[in-house]
C-alpha cells in the first residue's frame, strides 16, 4: 500500500529514488512520483501507471523523495499522485496510510483560509504543516506537531528546500526503514530497494522521527521530541536486487522458486523449533491468524496443528479476528502468518492480544517486519523476495513450517523433513513443458467460461480457498472454492451445463466423498476436472484431469500448485497483468 523512498547522498538522488520506487512498486502501482531538491528549489516529476522509464526528467541533485501510489482518496491521476507541494513551495510530502480524521483536519484548516487542489488526505498533512510552521522555529517540529494530531496508521517524508539534503520522516503503522550507506543515506518502506547499496539498516519503530542532515540523521521520539538511541542491523546477505531472470514473469519465477523455498522453510533444527513447541503445548488454545492468502495458510496450519499433533489450534481470519476477542485469554498463544509482517489487519489483531496478555508467534517472509518484531516466538520462512502481487512461494512456505512443526509435536521431525523433501523433488519433476502444456491446453479451453468451482476436503479445503483465490486475483474470473461437503447444501444450484468444477483429489480417505461429489456434479452437466493424485485420472467423473506432484501428508501443497500454474497460465491467455493484477497491493497496510 504505497511506497516511500529518500535518499540523501553523493549519487544522483532521482536515479536512487527511481531504482527504489521501481523495487517497491508491488506496494502500489497506480501512479509515482519523485521530488528533487535542486539548489533551494524543489522539482517534481509524477505519472500515472507503472514506472516504466530510465530516467526521470530532473535535475542531478544529492537529495530526493519519491513515492509509489496504490489510491485510496481521491482517484487516480497527477494531481492527486504524490508528493505535494506546500502552498509555498518550500517543502514536499508524501505518506502512506491513511488519515482517519482527515475532514475533521481538513474542515478546521479550510476555516482558517486553506485551500486544497487535490482530493488526497495527503494534502492535509501538508497544509497542517504549514499551520504549525507558524508556532514553531523549526520544520522538524512542525512535522512532528502536525503527525501527533493525526489519527490512523500513517507514514509520511518530507523534503525541505530551506536547506540542502534535508529530509525529515516519521513513521506510524506503514514501514520504513533506514539505511546507512557509504555513498549516502537512504529511507524507504521495505529495505529491498536499497538493498543493493548497503546491509546496514535501522528497522525504525512507530513514532520514530528520522531527520536527516547531510550525511547525518538523528532519531527522535515523535510524541515526546526527545533524541533516540537506535540500533544498526546487518541485512541478511544474501538479499540483492531482484530480477526476473529468464522468466517472463515474477509469478512464474517465483512459482518455479518453490522446489527450493519449501525445504528453505523447513530449514530449523528441532532445537530452533523446541521454544514454539513448549508455547503450543502449554497454551489453552492457539489462534493462527492471517488475511487473504496468510488466512487460507491459517488454517491449513491449524489443521496440522490438529490432525497431526492433536492440538486445540483454531484459525480466524485477522479482519474477522474481534469477533473472538470476548473469549481471547491470556493463556491463549496468537500465531501470525503474513508475508510482509506489515498487514494492518494483523497487526491490530496481535495488538489487542498483546494487551491481554498472550504471548504471540509469528510465520513471516520479511525480517524485521512489525509483525516479525512484536512477535515472543519469531520464525521466518526464507524464501526470499516475493515481487508478484499474487502470493505462491510464500504460502506453501508458511504452511510447510507449520507441517514441520505439527510434526515435530509428535516426535516425527525427521519423517516430516524426508516428506517435504519428496515434495520439493516432486516439484522439481513437475516443473516441465509437458505439464505446463497441459495446464496451457486446459486453460485455453476454459478461458471464455466465467464461473468456476473447486472442491476439497480435508487437506484439500483450504487448498480449494487458496486455490480459487489464486486465479481470481489474476484472470478476473469467478472461481469459488468451498468444501465438497457444502456442495449438496445450496452451491450445486449453480451448477449447469458445462460448468467448469474443479475436484481436488488426494490419495487419502476423502478421495471416495470427492468422486461421488463430483459424479454428482457431472450428472448435472459439469465440465468435471481433477486435480490430485494421478492414481485418480481415469477414474470416470472426471472429464479432464491434471496430475500434481502429489504427496502423502503434503498432497494438498503440491495441488495448489497446480491452481498457481493454471492462473498464471490463463491470465497469460487473457492478456491480463501478472504480476500487478488491477485493484491490488502486496502489502495492505491500511485498514
Ligand atoms: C493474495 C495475497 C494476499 C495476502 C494478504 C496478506 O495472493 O497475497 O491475500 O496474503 O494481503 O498479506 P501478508 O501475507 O503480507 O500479511
């Protein structure tokens, strides 16, 4: 949800700002913009759509911001793109999140004699700035004055034409990093986008105020004004730019990738799991919580939790999470499952436990995340940068480590790491021209249909959540995925000639319930197509079939794999966006 870079240092600052943006722009891709101090005057360049130039039209200077645009007041165009001027042109803004009280500001200030030419919440921030300008010596303090009367989860940059190389930011909910390079300092939301310049960074914390001087900063606790001590953290090296290789898209690479993120998660010793086991073991209950994707890895979480290791794990998804709060105690454990570690909805939810008392674990892709950080039992999933705004590598990731950790309640670890080797050599198999051809061949087939089902069970259940979820985001179609125990209790009313329903079938003891689903379905015309077990492709309901690197236990991994593949496949056919599907954002920091 936006972007947010700075950059102050001996490179030109248009070129750095640009590079970051360009890295960040799976956080929102509706429009951009950059600001450069050029000698006391400050320039702007802003544009609709992706950023798909080399250079930027400004001037060279050693100081700039820039921002990535995903709209949420005001529609999408130049004005409202980031940043903005101060009526007086002295300094620029741009912020992600949101500004809850923003007409309340926005009233007060229109009282006053402000005018506004964009349609943004943005703007208010700026002209609260210019107000406190009038009590206050210094802009630093008019930038802390005007956040601390802001209500939501807001970050915001400034950059000043009063001085050279002047930035001051201030961070509340939405991330942001800073970096401590040779060449120069750097801000930005997510490290990636200047991860190619330097391993050292401050992961800063909310409320945290940066103002960078030249080639100094200091930190400052925005609510209270006072000076900060802070902490220098060395980035895992092994984060470098991040490039689609040979590959046409991020989706596809990062599909591919996971032959190797599965057993990359999975690469904790039964020693690093042993804090999390005792948790689990010694909570009333454990709540595994996530949104979109993250909640669908929730619950086949929980269901290893349960089925494997007979724990009381519930999963509930972060949005919907107050609803159980009445019944949320302290002996409870809250386990959070996110990719970015930056999920507003997720966060609030482990705030709330906080307060009660429970202790909290996380599953992240992203270190130093706000979840990754708040969290008493902090777990990663390494499986590297995930650019693709549909999430793939990471969910079977997430639900890996909860497989081996199930597992490693009962003693099978070792069991549990052969298994999910099987499932990364399976995969390796699987990833060829022949099964990508046949996924092609069923994709070009259906691609004029618009509604889909899909039906699991058991395993299989959240797979066909995920799986549907997967190929709406990118082929804009509506599949629906739902358990084939519902089917007979209303969704089969939908069902009509040439209906694609897709069964997901692994060899376990739900198969038998899943082929009399789905005879039931072809009775009434379906276009039945299996996915699973290839054991199962002649049997007769199914009238195309899609072998996946099924496997025992983590069958249900390798299917939604297949779904990956097929959503790919045919939002290529359609000519759609991949890896930036329309109305979306990878990290959804706002409420
Ligand atoms: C879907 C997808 C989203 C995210 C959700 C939570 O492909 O990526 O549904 O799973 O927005 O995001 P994280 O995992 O960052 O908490």
């Amino acid at each position: 949800m936006c972007g947010i870079v700075g950059y102050v240092g001996k490179k030109n600052s248009s070129d750095i700002v640009l590079d970051g943006l360009k890295t960040l722009e799976y956080r929102g891709y509706d429009s951009w913009g950059i600001a450069v101090n050029d000698n006391g005057k400050l320039d702007v360049f802003k544009k609709v759509g992706e950023i798909n130039i080399k250079k930027v039209p400004l001037p060279k200077t050693s100081s700039a911001i820039g921002h990535t645009r995903w709209a949420t007041h005001g529609g999408v165009n130049e004005i409202n793109a980031h940043p903005h001027f101060s009526t007086r042109r002295d300094f620029v803004l741009a912020q992600n999140g949101i500004v809850e009280n923003y007409q309340d500001l926005k009233g007060k200030l229109i009282m006053k004699g402000y005018t506004f030419d964009t349609e943004t919440d943005t703007e208010v921030i700026v002209r609260l700035i210019e107000e406190k300008r009038k009590s206050n010596e210094t802009l630093k303090d008019s930038v802390r004055d005007a956040f601390n009367e802001l209500e939501g989860r807001n970050t915001v940059i400034v950059l000043d034409s009063s001085k050279e190389d002047h930035i001051i930011a201030v961070r509340n909910g939405s991330p942001l990093v800073l970096g401590i390079g040779k060449d120069g300092i750097f801000l930005a939301s997510d490290a990636l986008a200047f991860a190619k310049y330097t391993k050292d960074v401050v992961f800063l914390d909310n409320y945290d105020l940066v103002e960078i001087n030249g080639n100094e900063f200091k930190i400052y606790d925005a609510k209270s004004g006072i000076r900060k001590e802070y902490k220098v953290t060395k980035l895992n090296n092994k984060i470098k730019g991040i490039s689609k290789g040979k590959y046409s898209h991020f989706m596809i690479k990062e599909i591919v990738e996971q032959k190797d993120t599965v057993l990359k998660a999975a690469e904790y010793s039964e020693d690093d799991l042993k804090a999390i086991i005792e948790a689990v073991r010694n909570a009333n209950r454990v709540y595994i919580t996530g949104a979109g994707t993250a909640g669908f890895a929730s619950g086949q979480i929980a269901y290893y939790l349960r089925n494997i290791a007979k724990v009381d794990a519930l999963d509930v998804r972060s949005y919907d999470f107050e609803t159980f709060l009445p019944i949320l105690t302290k002996n409870d454990l809250v386990i959070a499952v996110s990719q970015s570690g930056e999920t507003a909805d997720t966060i609030e939810i482990l705030e709330f436990a906080k307060e009660k008392g429970c202790k909290i674990g996380c599953i992240v892709n992203v270190e130093g995340s706000t979840i990754h950080r708040m969290s008493d039992y902090k777990y990663l999933i390494h499986a590297g940068p995930e650019i693709c705004v549909a999430s793939t590598k990471v969910f079977t990731s997430q639900c890996v480590f909860g497989y081996l950790l199930a597992k490693s309640m009962v003693n099978e670890y070792k069991e549990a790491k052969s298994y999910i080797q099987d499932l990364s050599d399976g995969l390796s198999d699987y990833f060829n021209e022949k099964s990508f051809k046949h996924i092609k061949k069923l994709a070009k087939k259906i691609k004029d249909n618009e509604h889909f089902f899909i039906l699991g069970k058991g395993q299989n259940s959240y797979i066909s959540l995920e799986g549907a979820l997967k190929v709406k985001e990118i082929s804009y179609k509506h599949f629906e995925g739902f358990s084939a125990g519902e089917l007979k209790h209303g969704v089969i009313a939908l069902v009509e000639d040439d209906t694609p329903v897709f069964s997901i079938i692994s060899d376990d003891k739900d198969s038998k319930d899943i082929i009399s689903a789905t005879e039931e379905v072809k009775a009434r015309g379906a276009f039945t197509v299996g996915v699973g077990d290839s054991k199962f492709k002649n049997e007769s309901c199914f009238k195309y079939f899609l072998p996946t690197a099924s496997n025992k236990e983590l069958s249900g991994l390798a299917n939604v794999v297949a779904f990956q593949l097929l959503s790919y496949f045919l939002a290529d056919s359609l000519g759609n966006s991949i890896d930036k599907p329309r109305n979306l954002a990878k990290s959804v920091t706002v409420k």
